[in-house]
C-alpha cells in the first residue's frame, strides 16, 4: 500500500468511527455523546476525566448526584487522588439540579446569568491551566423534563460562552430519550449545535470496517421503511381524524339524545340534545355532579340493570322505556337504546324524550275509562231487559224469538267483556286495579272454570289433566279471569281442531298451569309481542280474529302482580301452548 493509500484509508476510517482518543482534544471543542446505558457513560466520562487530571487540566463535572458518585468511584479505582485534585481547584464537581436556577429566567436560560454563573467558574479553574474540560448535565435535565426549547438555547449558550472562554464540553444524551418522530426536528438541531457527534454504543462496538457499512446500510434501509411508515400513519391518522370530525358532528348535531357511559351508568360524555333534556351543562356531567347527587333516584343512571345484561351478552340493550330526573326535579320520560362500544366496556345511549306520547296515552286511558263507564250502564239496562223478554217469551213457547233474544244474549256478553276489558286496561295503567288477595285452592279453581268454559263450547273438548293439591295467595276472580281468557284463545285460534289441554301441577315452590291448543300456532317473530297492548296475530290467509288485543297483556300482568310469569311456546300451524305460574301460598309470608 503506498503512502497515499494509506493517508486516504485512515482519513476514511476516521470519517466513519467516532474519535476516541481523550488526549486529543482540541483547545475548544463542544461533543456529544449518545448512549444507551448509564455503564457507558460513566466509563466515557471517566476516561474524558481521568486523561484530562493526569494531563493536568481543570476537570468541572456539572452533573446528577449518581452520575457524580459513580465517576469518582471509577476515578479512585485508577488510582487518581481525587480529593487531592478538588482540593487545589483542579478537579471541580457541581450538582447539575442546583445549578440551572442561577441562570433560568421564566423557563429558558438567560444568557446574561449564564455566562455570570458558569463563565467565572471556567475562569476560576483556568488558571495556570494549559485547557479546561467540562462535563454537563444541564441541557440534559431540561430535556428530560420535557423543556425541549430551553435545552436547545442551552446548547447554543455553551457555544456563544466557548467563544470567550475556551474549553472542551462533553455532552451526553440517552438514545431513549429521542424515541418517536415528534423528536426528529429537535434531535437534528442537537447535533448541529455540536463539533462532532458520537454515536451510542452499539455502534463504536464494531470492530471492522464492513461490520460498520453494514450497520449503516442497515440503519439506512429502516429509515427509509420508517419514513414510509410515518407517511401511511399520516394518511391514515388524517383519515381517522376525519371519520372522528364526522362522528362528533352527527353527535353533536343530532337532535335526539346521545350520552356515552360506563357500564357502571357513569356519563362519560353527552350531545347538547341530551344535556337540554336534563338541564345539565356539559361541564356538571363530566364533573360527575348527576352522580354525586344523593337525591337522584335509582332509575337516573343511564343504563337499568336489564340493558347491561343485554349488552353483555347481545352488546346491545334493544329499546326500553324508563325516567330520567331533570336538574329540576321533574321527571322524564324516555325511550332508550343503548349499543356497547366495540373493544371496551363503554357504550352509546340514544334517548329520546316521550313525555308527549305519555301525556296522549293518559288522556287515552282517562277516555277509555270514562267511555267505559259510560257504556257498562246501559249495557247493564239492556241485559236485564233481555233477561224479562226471555222468560216471558218463554211462557209463550215462541221458539224462534227465543232463539233470537239468545242471538242478542251472546252478542251483549261478548260486548261487556270488552267493556270490562277496556276497564281493566285503564285500571292497570292508572294502577288502579284492586287486589283484595285470599286463599285460592287451585284445584278447585281449575275444574270450576273448565266446567264454565266447556258449557259455552260445542265445538271443544275441554281435557283437565293432573292435581295439584295446593293453594295460591291472591285473587280468586282475578287467576280464572286469567283461564278462562287463555281457554277462550285456545278454542278460538284452533277452529279445525276439537280439543284443547289444560294441565296443572305442582313445581318446587311453584303452581304450574299450561293451556295447550292443536290450533293455527304462533310464529317466532310474534311471540315476544303478543303480551303487548292491542297486539293481534293473522294466520296464514291474513284472516283476522275478533277482539281488542289486550287480554294477554290483562292477563300477564295479573300474573306479574300474582308473583308468577306467563309465556308460550309455539310453532306456526302446530298449536300453542301457555305457561303462567304462581307462588305457592306460604303462612310465613303473610306475618
């Protein structure tokens, strides 16, 4: 290799590994060095240190506590008398922490102060000094303290300072402290604000010149890859901001009611259209001020207890009905549908007001109830004089006008059981229907209404299965207005059949009464609906049945008030069969 080669070769060595050499530094220079680990930096700063006390330069450490215990530790461990060297001022160790207040004006350094606190310390320790050689932790402290534009200035500081006061400053950073993108600007910044750059550990680690071009083409091609990643990240960070614009638009804009919350019914968020509902401002809500209010009701929190269970097994709750409390005091009622959030145990609520329906639907009642009323009198006048022109008519042997007045007989009983219907219906809205509950023996019970029943019907048998040899607590009328509605059904949704089944037995602490039918069944999609107000089933050829729709709903809630439950099971065209059960009569409960 000639001279030339071997100039040009170690001129490139030199351009790719960082100088290591302490006892090479220049009158003034400003380095820094990045690291990984606190090893390695002690053991850098050691050997900056520990060339420069036995060179006889002024050594300053500006430094954390730790950083300073460790160094003079590794010092003492080289044989370097440390405290000797404190002690005729060349070897100067400061507390970084301490120092920055001297010369920090409204969070950045003040360049007057600075060069006041740390330029004298440097002109103490120059003299009769050939060079002085820094350590300084400040610029990294205000960096790790997330100060990011009072590190920079700092840096610059160190620069304007080395101008008139010629030192050697060694700075170090941790690599850690630079993760993220955010940091890009800043950290190229740092590096142009130093003389020469060294790279952390990993680096200067290879041995060789190849193991070097390596790393760097290595370090090349995931730069290249991470900036294609931050440009995909960008686009898709713009698009979910977007989408994110676009959901809290349609939140907040919507005029029906939305909140999100927990499942324990803490509002976490909420539109206006919700907030004006209640009467709350957005800032009471996320305080939790609805919460903390020991006079809020139960039925204030955003979700019931049936609406979490329902999201946690179906996510969501379907529609129900219940109140809120106004900041007022007033209550309101609404209609709620509540969706979990996919991925986490908050959900979105849509509330709509329904005071109004409410308000229709009590007038309703109040006008059902009247006209009822009004109805059931002369329906009573009209039954006894029927009731007169059959036994006298009777006594005349006129058959054919007999048949008749049965004819008229049978049309005012279906028409009072509408009217007593409609009356039960107010009632059970107003929460006026009376209970005068007593012993009910079942069995007795049972046979007297199948025998009623059948006594109306040619075209049924009525079969009465099983005993149960027991007694219920509640209204005796009330229990076989719920058989003879169920037996009535039965015949008439099973025209083309004879029969209709009632079973009745006994179940653990339970009466269990079922009503089983060979009739035109019930579709799937009907059955969670039938127990609803003025509800009706057609059959196949759209063929209606005559009636209100409201006796299931008269007869599950005399069950519900019974303490029982009513249900069915069916399939469309193979009959149906109803279920309501009743709590067995305890002596204990009634003490």
């Amino acid at each position: 290799m000639t001279t030339t080669s071997k100039k040009t070769h170690a001129s490139s060595k030199h351009k790719l590994a960082p100088r290591l050499n302490w006892s090479e530094m220049s009158q003034s220079e400003h380095f820094v060095q990045f690291c990984e680990t606190d090893e390695f930096l002690v053991n850098s700063l050691s050997e900056f240190i520990g060339t420069g006390l036995r060179a006889g330069d002024a050594c300053i450490v500006i430094a954390t506590k730790s950083h300073r215990e460790s160094l003079e530790e590794r010092l003492q461990a080289e044989d370097l008398e440390v405290a000797a060297a404190r002690a005729r001022g060349q070897y100067v160790s400061i507390d970084a922490a301490a120092t920055l207040p001297k010369f920090m004006v409204e969070g950045l350094p003040d360049p007057g102060r600075f060069t006041e606190v740390v330029g004298s310390m440097i002109a103490r320790a120059a003299k009769g000094r050939r060079h002085v050689r820094i350590f300084g932790e400040l610029v990294v402290l205000l960096w790790a303290d997330g100060n990011r534009a009072a590190a920079i200035r700092l840096e610059e500081l160190w620069n304007h300072l080395g101008e008139t006061h010629p030192f050697s400053l060694f700075c170090a950073y941790p690599m850690h402290g630079f993760a993220g993108e955010v940091y890009e600007v800043e950290f190229t910044e740092i590096c142009k604000q130093h003389s020469q750059v060294i790279p952390a550990e990993s680096y200067p680690a290879l041995a060789s010149l190849d193991e070097r071009l390596r790393a760097i083409t290595l370090l090349q091609q995931r730069a290249n890859s991470l900036e294609v990643e931050i440009a995909e990240r960008k686009v898709a960070e713009e698009r979910l901001r977007a989408s994110e614009n676009r959901y809290r638009q349609l939140f907040d804009s919507n005029l029906v009611g939305v909140f999100v919350s927990d499942f324990a019914g803490t509002f976490l968020d909420a539109n206006d259209g919700f907030l004006d509902l209640l009467g709350y401002t957005r800032e009471e809500l996320l305080a939790g001020i609805m919460q903390r209010d020991a006079l809020t009701p139960p039925e204030f929190h955003s979700l019931s207890q049936n609406a979490v269970k329902a999201l946690q097994e179906t996510c969501s709750s379907g529609t129900y009905e219940k109140e809120y409390l106004h900041k007022s005091g007033k209550r309101i009622p609404v209609l709620v549908a509540v969706t979990r959030i996919e991925h986490s145990n908050t959900c979105i609520g849509f509330v709509l007001d329904i005071s109004e329906r409410k308000e229709l639907d009590k007038r309703k009642d109040e006008f059902i109830s009247m006209a009822s009323h009004e109805l059931k009198t002369p329906l009573t006048s009209l039954k006894g004089f029927l009731s007169l022109l059959q036994r006298r008519l009777a006594t005349q042997e006129d058959e054919k006008a007999l048949h008749y007045l049965s004819r008229i007989d049978a049309q005012v009983n279906k028409l009072t059981k509408l009217i007593n219907d409609l009356l039960d219906l107010s009632e059970l809205e107003t929460g006026q229907l009376v209970y005068r509950a007593k012993r009910v023996v079942v069995d007795d019970l049972v046979q007297e209404t199948v025998e009623n029943v059948q006594g109306t019907t040619q075209t049924h048998h009525l079969l009465l299965q099983g005993q149960t040899q027991a007694e219920v607590f509640g209204v005796r009328d009330r229990i076989g207005q719920v058989l003879i509605n169920l037996l009535t059904n039965a015949i008439k949704y099973s025209p083309h059949a004879n029969t209709v089944v009632m079973c009745v037995a006994k179940d653990h602490n339970k009466v269990l009464v079922s009503v089983q039918d060979f009739g035109i069944g019930i579709a799937k999609e009907h059955q969670h609906k039938i127990f609803e107000r003025f509800y009706q089933v057609t059959d196949a050829e759209e063929k209606t049945y005559p009636g209100l729709g409201i006796g299931l709903y008269i007869c599950c809630e005399i069950v519900k008030r019974h303490g029982g439950q009513l249900w069915v099971e069916s399939e469309k065209d193979e009959g149906a069969t109803f279920h309501f059960t009743l709590p067995l009569f305890q002596i204990g409960k009634l003490l």
